[in-house]
C-alpha cells in the first residue's frame, strides 16, 4: 500500500513540474525590440520623435543590433533613421495643428517662452544640434517649437533626416567594430563622466565662441 501511494503521488507531481518548467517567463518590453530587430529600432524611433521619454533607447538598441553583425551596420542606422524622421514630423505636424497651447501642455509655459525664443534666434542651427547630439537637449521641445513658429516642413525633414542619419550611422559603425565595449558605455555612462565631461566642456566651449563670433558680426554690420 505504501509503495502504490508513493507511485500515485509520482504520477501527480510530475505533470505540475512540466508545467512549471514550461510556464513562459514574461518578456521585457527590451527584449521583444531585440528580437524585433530593424522592425523594433524603427518603432522605438518613431516613439523618440514624441514626449514620452525613451533615455537614448534608439541609440541603444541600434549599438546593441550593430554589434551583433546580423545585418550590416547601415542597415540599422536607416532604419532608425527612417523612425525618427517619422516621429519627428509626427510632432512637428501635432503642434502645427495645435499652437503654442500644445507645447505648454506638454513642457510649461515658462520653458516654452525660452524654447521659442532660442529658436527664433538660432533656428536651423538649433534645430541641427538638438538632432545630432543625443544629450541632454529635449529634441522633441525643438520639433514642436518648429511646428509652432511655422519653420519651413521641407527644410525641417532634410535637416532631420541628415542629422539623425549622421548619429545613428556613428553610433551604428562604431558599435559594428567594436561591439561590447561601447555598448557598454552606453548603458552605464556615469562610469565615463570624465570623458562625457570632457566632451560637453568642449562642445560648450564651441558654443560659446559661435555665439561671441556672431555677436562680433552683428556689431560690426
């Protein structure tokens, strides 16, 4: 009798371990983009365009697939060019529609008064710097502000297309030859202030010689 027990629990505990085991674990929303490949890098593209935050997540995820050398690296760097170009016009075409009214309910009326007074006083060049570096400025604030003050959609898509083309193929190139490192920096910039320190200290004073030589130029005119 004991020996028929021990054989019937056998028999019942078994099917609950297989099914335990084959039990699905969920699914990160990173992993289904990973999987997704080009397809997913252009989705999360097209969400980069918006307000919602992604944290470099095109920047990221086009590092990760480069490095994998499934596809060339250009590939990638097309198809996240082809994202942000849409999502970019998304909201350039949103706030067109919707006025200023749109760009303080997303980012404040205080922040929106600055952000439409540094457009109108650099205007492409803005437009060019916030789409090209990947940090720290809010690109999506810039597209909205070119929709609002009406800049011109042509000159937006070409500048936008090129921009975005230039960083992603940098950063898909790089990622391509040499993979696990620079993902790595990507993931974890804090352990590289320095060097990120470095180079915003040089970006910064780039900036400031282009605002005083322009100054100079307007004085002398």
């Amino acid at each position: 009798m004991h020996s028929f027990e021990l054989l019937r629990m056998s028999f019942l505990t078994i099917p609950a371990k297989v099914a335990r085991r084959a039990k699905p674990r969920p699914v990160s929303y990173a992993t289904m983009l990973r999987h997704l490949g080009g397809f997913g890098l252009f989705l999360i593209a097209i969400l980069d365009g918006s307000p919602l935050p992604t944290f470099g997540g095109p920047d990221i995820l086009t590092a990760i697939l480069a490095a994998r050398h499934a596809e060339p690296w250009y590939y990638y760097a097309a198809m996240a060019t082809a994202g942000a170009v849409i999502g970019a016009y998304i909201t350039f075409r949103a706030a067109r529609l919707a006025g200023s009214s749109y760009l303080e309910r997303k980012f404040g009326k205080r922040r929106v008064a600055r952000l439409l007074a540094y457009f109108e006083e650099w205007g492409t060049a803005g437009l060019a710097v916030s789409t090209a570096v990947p940090f720290p400025f809010p690109t999506s604030a810039f597209f909205a502000a070119a929709g609002v003050l009406n800049y011109s959609r042509r000159k937006f898509l070409i500048v936008v297309a090129l921009c975005r083309g230039a960083r992603y193929s940098i950063v898909a190139l790089v990622a391509f030859h040499y993979g696990r490192h620079f993902i790595r920096v990507l993931r974890h910039p804090a352990q590289y202030y320095g060097w990120f320190a470095a180079i915003l200290i040089a970006f910064a004073g780039l900036v400031v010689t282009a605002i005083l030589t322009r100054r100079r130029w307007q004085m002398a005119s």
